[in-house]
C-alpha cells in the first residue's frame, strides 16, 4: 500500500503520523516526489489512524485532501478510512430508475432532533408509507463548524463527523436499500468553503482572478483537480453504494475543455452503472435553461439523467401565493402554467425581466418529461427567503393542498422537501457555525444586506450564526399526527398512491398533455390534462368547471362539493380534484 498526495506547489513533502487522539506526533516520513506533482510514501494506514501532510519545511499539519474522515474537524488530522471494512447487506437490491419516481429532499442537521444518520434510519419507514423512492440528502462532507447546509464544504470526500462519519453513511445507505429507497447524495463542484480550504497550498485547485457567486472558480483547465472531481462522484456510487448524485449549480463550473467535466462523469456514471447492474442517476441544478445538460451524448449533449426546473417553481410559487417580485414576475404570465406544463421550460429564448435579456432554449418534444425534476419547494426556495418561510407559514389548508396536487401530477419527476408533505410550520433557515468570530460577523452582515437590497426588513432576517436558528429549522415530528397536519399527510400519500397506479401521471410523453390557466372570479383556475385523466385546480372564488371523457370518475377531491355529472366536473372554490375513466 502507498499513500500519495498531488501537491505540485511543495518542495517538499513528509506524511506525519499521530497517536490516536491526533495530539502526538509518532513519525514524520518523507514523500517521494514522482511525476506530475505527485508525492508517495510506501506505508500502510490503519483503519482509524489519524495522519496529515507537512507542505515544506514548516510544521504545520494539513489533512488528506482526499480524507474520508474528520474527527477534529476539518483543521485537524485526518483518519484513515477503509470503505471495505463494512459488511454490505443489500447484494439483492436492483436499485430504482428515475422514471417513475419521487423525490425526497432532506437536511440531516435538522431531518431528525438528534441531526444523525443512523437517527434518519429511523423516520425511513416514514418515507416508505409516503411513496418515496428516492431519498435526496443535501451535502455531507466536510465543513467548519458544527452545523451548516453543507455547501460550504471543503473536503469533498469526507463524511462530517457530526453526522455519524463514513460508516454511519454506509448504514444508512444500507438501511435505504432495505427499505426499498435509494439515495441520491448532493454534491458541490463548483465552489470551496470559506475555512478549512488548504487545497490551494497543495495545488492549483481554484483559477485565482475567476470567480463565481461564492468564491474562485474551481480549476478545471488542471487534470488532477479534474480527477478529484470525478473520482470523488465515482467514490459515492462506489465504496458507498449511492444510487446518484445531485450536482450542485453546474452552471458555476467553467469548463472550456472537450469533453466538458459534466458529461466525463455521466460518461463514467454510465459505466459504472453498466458494472453495477443497477441504474445510477445524475441530476444537475442549473439556471442556463439549457436541454444540453440531459440530451443524449449521441445528440450532442452530456447526457446527464435530469436537470432541476425552477420555472416549474416560479410559476407554482406565483399560482399559489401571487408573489410575484424579483424573478418570480415573469411567472405572473397567464401563459406560463402551459408553458413550463408541455414544454419544461418558460423560458426558452425569451426574454427574462430579472436577467434583463433573453435567456433559455427550448427541449426537443423527444426529451421524456420525468428529465426534469418539480418541485413546489425545495432548500433554496425556502431557506434563500429571508425568514427561511415555507409555504405553510402563509397559505392555508386548501392552498397547500393544491401545492400538493400541484406537485404529484406534474409532468416532471416530483420531489418534496422534508415536512412539506404534512405542512410543517417549522422554518427552514440559513444557518452556519463558524468558529472564527470575524467569519461569523461577515456571514451574518452578509445576509442582511443582501435583503436589504431586496427590500426585506433586516429584523425579519435572522442570525445564521446563533444557534437558536439552526435548532429552529428542525422538524417538528409531533405535527404530522394532528389536525390538518395529518389531513395533507394523508393527501400526500394518496396522491402518491394514484400516481403509482395510473399510468398517466408518469407517460414520458408530450402526447396527449396540455394544460391551460384561466382567470376567473377573485384568482385563477388551472387545467392538466394527460391523457383522459383531468386535473383542475381552483385557485379563484367561483366554482370551476372541465369537460371529461364519458364514463369518468373522481379519482381524488381535496374538498366537498365536488361534483361529475355526465361529461362535466364542477370543482368549488378553493378545491382540487383528478378526474379520470375506471382502468
């Protein structure tokens, strides 16, 4: 066994080993320096050993750029991991396909009180009975602090330690596979942290003078930080048994190469998936608007599974709350419901108001509707509003209804946030942990004055660093059993339900849906139509009507008073209802 680094700006370089409470030094061994910036030393590690890399003729111990493990946390020694040592229990699971599926979007610091894998092991159940098949979790490797939405990480191949570490991972990846669900981890390529970054001390990892919305640029011009992002992708689906990534804001990452580093990791993802005999997915957030990212390669593009739509959100987010300030005013349009319904897009070419130009390009009618995901709420959406409000804190029951309504019969692939599904009143706020005072004080600066230029109150917007921010966002398990908290529960796991068993709500075509918004009296009703089944959904003050194939029947009503008479469904005001022919 050899331990190697990439460190082409040392002249030197000595792998340091530690007792086991990482404080006392053993031994310092020198690296051989080979070829490319690359430094070895022959050595064998110990599961749990704790070591770092000594850059020059310094002293000072930086940790594995690939560390597994961080037990001090991300300034500290690293720990030698050995994803073999765990025995995998799930050699029959066949893994899930994306077409078909649901989503579910979760933040391990606040899913459960105890913020812990092997506590989300057992809310799993939970997410069974809702009709769950893919379990989402926002980004686990390694940052400073304590707590933190996980994208300001900076080593990207460890698990936090808060979380439980890596073989916490591997149980509840395990324990996911049991269940039936398979998990799709989060990861972030295209930006660092602001502490515990010592990667640029190693090598040229960031394009210094390039910058993005949060920092330098990572370096994709240099081989080996194109390695470290891909093999890192790969180590997921690999030594962990991940059933596919979310690439965080790919449209940050600065690529001029062929190919570009997107479609060199669904490339490899493709190929592993080949070996694994199971499907693994690839999901890209991106606000290019471009159907680049999930054409096939065959077709000129990078061949990712699926793309984030927000403008299936803005325009759900405008139906259901009438905000309609900043990049939410575009979605005012009586045309967008119809737009982002048939073709995905609203803007595809046209012109954006907030962006002040043209932006988008259309999806070929040939691209399966489940490539984008929908989703009526989601961490941004929610936790990037000033308050951290969601949807429940400002609608009412009929309201959150339809978002519910709304959501599982898109023609994406749905994805919930966690708690959504009974209405949680608790927030999902922007929390960090810094130790470092000055780090802490910026952050929190940072945030007001960011809505104060969006004409928020600065005392609505509370303080990412105290800790009362981040206990509040945790979810309130006890809600889901009362009152209209269990009701929408209930609509959630029906409308799953019906989702599963008509084939409608999940044909990849285009052929046969349409969908069309109306004002009518005090709002608006909107209509989908996929096949022969109806939706409709009444926004407005007066009773709604639809026309629907003979021999029809209500499959689902959020209300009473809905009525089919003949070939006409009455909906009153406030309600949703699905409409369909007997299978």
């Amino acid at each position: 066994m050899s331990i190697d680094v990439w460190a082409p700006k040392a002249e030197r370089v000595r792998l340091r080993r530690l007792d086991d409470s990482g404080d006392a030094v053993i031994e310092d061994i020198e690296m051989e320096s080979t070829t490319d910036g690359w430094w070895t030393a022959p050595i064998d590690l110990a599961d749990g050993e704790r070591y770092g890399f000594v850059l020059g003729d310094g002293d000072d111990l930086r940790p594995d750029p690939r560390s597994r493990r961080q037990p001090g946390g991300v300034h500290e020694a690293s720990a030698w991991f050995d994803p073999a040592v765990y025995t995998w229990n799930d050699a029959a699971w066949t893994g899930k396909q994306l077409a078909g599926g649901l989503i579910y979007e979760l933040h391990l610091g606040t899913f459960t009180p105890e913020g812990t894998l092997d506590a989300a092991i057992g809310r799993l159940e939970h997410l069974v009975d809702l009709g769950v098949t893919h379990v989402e979790l926002l980004p686990v490797n390694g940052f400073n602090g304590t707590w933190n939405w996980g994208y300001d990480g900076v080593l990207w191949y460890t698990v936090h330690e808060a979380y439980g570490g890596p073989e916490a991972y591997q149980r509840f990846v395990d324990a996911a596979h049991a269940a039936g669900l398979a998990v799709i981890q989060d990861v972030v390529y295209n930006h660092l942290g602001p502490s515990g970054n010592y990667l640029p001390e190693f090598g040229e990892y960031l394009r210094e003078g390039s910058r993005n919305t949060w920092g330098d640029s990572v370096n994709l011009d240099e081989d080996a930080v194109r390695a470290y992002i891909v093999e890192n992708a790969l180590m997921w689906m690999s030594d962990y048994h991940v059933d596919g990534l979310r690439l965080d804001a790919v449209h940050a990452l600065l690529d001029h190469r062929d190919p570009h580093v997107l479609q060199e990791i669904a490339e490899r993802t493709d190929a592993l998936s080949a070996h694994r005999g199971i499907p693994l997915t690839t999901i890209a957030e991106s606000d290019m608007n471009d159907p680049k990212l999930i054409l096939p390669r065959e077709a000129g593009g990078y061949g990712l599974t699926a793309q984030w739509s927000d403008d299936w959100h803005h325009t759900a987010h405008v139906a259901l709350t009438g905000e309609t300030i900043g990049y939410y005013e575009d979605f005012a349009d009586l045309d967008a419901f119809r737009k982002v319904s048939e073709g995905g897009f609203y803007h595809d070419g046209t012109y954006s108001s907030f962006r002040e130009e043209k932006h988008g390009k259309p999806i070929p009618k040939d691209v399966p509707n489940w490539r984008l995901v929908t989703f009526a709420q989601d961490h941004d959406q929610i936790g990037n509003r000033a308050a951290g409000d969601r949807l429940s804190q400002t609608l009412g029951y009929d309201r959150l209804a339809a978002a519910a309504v709304l959501t599982l019969t898109a023609p994406g692939t749905p994805m919930l946030f966690m708690g959504e599904e009974w209405g949680a009143t608790t927030p999902w706020q922007f929390f960090t942990s810094h130790p470092e005072p000055e780090l802490g004080k910026a952050t929190a600066e940072g945030r007001i004055a960011e809505f104060e230029k969006m004409g928020w109150d600065e005392s609505t917007v509370p303080d990412p660093q105290d800790p009362s921010t981040f206990e509040n966002s945790k979810l309130d398990w006890d809600e889901a059993g009362e009152g209209d908290h269990a009701q929408l529960l209930g609509l959630y796991r029906e409308l799953a339900k019906l989702r599963r068993e008509r084939p409608e709500l999940t044909d990849p075509s285009r052929d046969g849906l349409s969908a069309v918004a109306r004002e009518a009296t005090g709002g608006r009703v909107y209509e989908l139509r996929r096949g022969d089944l109806v939706v409709v959904v009444n926004l407005s003050d007066a009773e709604a009507s639809a026309s629907v194939v003979s021999g029809a029947r209500v499959l689902l009503a959020t209300a009473e008073g809905v009525v089919l008479d003949g070939t006409e469904l009455t909906v009153p005001a406030g309600a949703s209802a699905i409409a369909g022919p007997v299978l």
